[in-house]
C-alpha cells in the first residue's frame, strides 16, 4: 500500500502529503487501521474460545465429578496463559521497536493460528491420561506469549496512523475488534448449542471453534502483509530501541502509572465479560443457553460503544475519562455484582452487565491510546506492551481463577470488594496522568 505519514512523536520517515493527496492518506490510514484490528479480531477470538467453550470441554480434560473443580482446573490454565504475557510484551514490543510494528504483528498471528489449530486436534484425558490436560496447558502458554505482543504492538501501530484530533476514535476499533472476537466467540457456541447437542459438544464439537481461528488467522496474515511500517529508521536505530534498561531509565514514572491503572482496568474488564458467562450460570443460576444469550446481547452493545466513548475522549480529554472509569467503578461494581447475585430475570441480568460494561467503556476504548501517548517512538511498543502484560498477568488473568476460589469456599461477596478496591487504586493512579499527551503531538 503507499506509504503515509506516521502522526507519532519522534518520527519523520514521510513527508506530509500534499493537500490533494490528502484524501488518499486518509483512505490508507483507515485501510491501515482496518488491517491491524483484522488480526486483533482473529486472535483475541482464538484467545477467548477458550474461557467460552470451557464448559464443554472441561470434562475432557479434567475429568473430575464437581462441575466448580471442573471450571477451576480450565480456569487455571487460562490464567497460566496469561503469566505468559510479560514475556509476549517484552518479546514482542523489542521486534516492534527495533525491527518494525508490521513484522511483530505477522510473527504473532501465525503463532495464535499455530496454538489454535493443535487444541483442535488434542486428544482427550481418556485417551491419553495426564499428557492431554499438559499439553493443553502448553497450547494456551504458546498462544499467551503470542497474545502479550499482540496488544502492545497494535495499539501502538493504531495510535501512530490514527488521523491527529481522532486518535481516541480510532484507536477504539482496537477493542471494538478485541471485543468482536470475544462476540464472536460466544456466537459460534451459540450456534453450536443450536445445531448440537450437549453430548455432541462435550465429546467433539467443542473442537470447531478453534478449527475456525485457525482459517481465519490466514485471512488476518494476508491483510497485515499489505501494511506500511510506521517506525522511523531513525527510531529503529536509537541505541535503546526496544531496551527495558532504556525503558526504566527515561520513564519508569510512565511504566508504574501505566501498570497501576491498566491492573484495574484488566480486573473489572475480564470480571464482566470472559467470568460473567460462569457467573451467570453457576451464581445466578442461568442455564448455560440463557447465559449464553445473555452475553451475546451484552457483548454486541458493548462492542458498538467503543467508538462513542473514544470520541468522547478526544472532546474531554483522556484523563477525564480515566478519572470517571476509575471512580465509577469503584462506586457501581459491589452494587452492580450483589444485584446479579440476587436477580433471576434474564432481563434483569443483561441490563445490570451492560450498566458495568458501559463504566468500563471509559477504559477500555481508549486503553490503547492512553498507553502509547506516555511512550517515545523507540520504546513505544515495549513500554505499551510489557506494562500491560505484566498487569493482566496478575490481575486479569488471575480474575476467574480467584473468583471461583472465593465461591468454592463460600466467600464470593469478598471478589466484589476486591474488584472495588482496584478501582480505587485505578482512580488514584489516573490522577498522575498528563492533561495533554506526553508524546503523539498534544492531542487530549
């Protein structure tokens, strides 16, 4: 494609189109965006399959009685994906930095294809023993290291073609495409519950799905190939591309304030979309369908208003949407989680999770951007990248795996504390974020 003008900080690769080319520019720049988000979608769908089909094939793997002890073997191994990440961040966010966005993005892809084709063909517990639930958790290791380059990579790659004025517009489309896979993860399982029955997914068709991001992943590696590198020569060459020593050195104050406000985002995040669909069924006591429709509905609306609230930081400014994330979830979560426990209408269920999603909106549509702005080109994908990773190693990863722990030993209220006590910190800690971007020009 041809080639245009990187809008990041540092970076002068390209001169500014002329004013009759400026159409095409934007044309590119939105094919550019497109592109990206294509293989955001396919992995994040191969990633979050997972978490949905989880309970159709737990029984495979983990052949235990106790439905609660099935979910937190397969939940551990979901959140064993994540402790992959930092690696991934790291890993990942060096290429981007000192070789290029665009290669680090087809790397991770094809290892997310790689990882989902061989969960299609693992053979089960009772074929194998012990080897089936090892290699299953060797699967989701590989694909979380492909995963942990995949959003710092992106994210950085959206924030430096987005058009200067919209870049919390467009960098939305990072989640409206990282919620798309999550969407359509949940209705290809509703479609499955459609066309199979409950023994046929627990003894096979639980397989298709990750049979699909297979194939798509090829589509995804197709588009990306048609991408223009945004880093600079210049950049590449910086004697500290890519360094964590660099990173730490120059801005640690950026690393810490970005890790401390993307761990309560990941939390309340994962908590109210991949944990809602077992809460619902195991809590609520929705049946797996229901839940299933449930989510479907809550993930459709919630994907559609990314765009919105990432407008509305272009207007208001990204630490003013910080702010409102952070000290509204910390007031809504425990209300919002105890009115769940206790409500038996669907209804009721769909429109309390959509209030939480829409709070999470805050973050989540502009999670990108907000991190890319505190970086200098040369360390932009790895600062982005490595803080997220480590966060969502430890708190999103972590969220089903406490939440059903606390559950199993009677005391789930304590997750709804917890969960608000991490949007506390969250708020806090957007409180040290710049009025006006660091890096990226100065937009909001």
């Amino acid at each position: 494609m041809k080639a245009f003008t990187s809008t990041s900080g540092g970076q002068s690769a390209v001169s500014s189109p002329l004013p009759d080319a400026a159409d095409e520019d934007r044309r590119h720049r939105i094919f550019a965006i497109m592109a990206a988000s294509s293989g955001n979608l396919v992995e994040w769908f191969d990633f979050y399959v997972y978490a949905f089909s989880a309970l159709y094939f737990a029984p495979a793997f983990f052949p235990q009685s106790n439905p609660t002890a099935q979910l937190l073997n397969t939940a551990g191994v979901f959140a064993a994906g994540f402790l992959m990440r930092p690696i991934g961040g790291w890993l990942f966010g060096r290429i981007a930095d000192r070789v290029g966005r665009k290669t680090s993005m087809l790397i991770s892809v094809v290892m997310m294809c790689a990882g989902s084709l061989v969960i299609a063909c693992l053979p089960t517990y009772a074929q194998i023993g012990a080897w089936a639930p090892f290699m299953l958790l060797v699967c989701r290791l590989f694909q979380g290291l492909s995963v942990g380059g995949e959003y710092g990579t992106t994210a950085t790659y959206m924030s430096e073609v987005a058009l200067k004025g919209r870049r919390g517009f467009f960098s939305s489309f990072q989640y409206v495409t990282l919620i798309g896979g999550q969407l359509l993860a949940v209705m290809v399982i509703v479609a499955l519950e459609n066309l199979l029955t409950d023994a046929e997914l627990k003894a096979w068709g639980w397989r298709i799905p990750f049979v699909l991001g297979a194939a798509a992943a090829v589509v995804a590696l197709l588009l990306r190939r048609r991408l223009h590198e945004t880093q600079s020569e210049e950049a590449k060459a910086d004697a500290e591309a890519g360094s964590v020593a660099g990173l730490l050195r120059h801005h640690r104050a950026a690393f810490l304030t970005v890790l401390g406000y993307t761990a309560g985002g990941s939390l309340i995040f994962y908590t109210f979309t991949t944990y809602m669909q077992k809460y619902l069924v195991n809590t609520v006591h929705l049946p797996i369908r229901t839940a299933s429709y449930v989510m479907t509905c809550a993930l459709f609306l919630y994907m559609c208003m990314q765009p919105f609230f990432g407008a509305l930081s272009d207007r208001i400014g990204r630490r003013s949407s910080m702010l409102l994330f952070g000290s509204l979830g910390a007031v809504a979560t425990v209300p919002i989680l105890t009115a769940l426990q206790n409500t038996t209408s669907p209804v009721m269920a769909f429109v309390l999770i959509l209030l939480a999603l829409a709070i999470v909106s805050l973050y989540t549509s502009i999670s990108g951007i907000v991190k890319a702005e505190m970086f200098p080109p040369e360390v932009r994908a790895l600062g982005v990248g490595l803080a997220y990773a480590v966060a969502n190693a430890i708190f999103g990863g972590s969220a089903e795996y406490v939440a059903l722990g606390l559950k199993s030993l009677g005391y789930e209220s304590a997750f709804f504390w917890y969960v608000t006590a991490m949007m506390v910190i969250t708020f806090l800690v957007s409180l040290r974020l710049p009025r006006q971007a660091s890096y990226l020009h100065h937009d909001p």
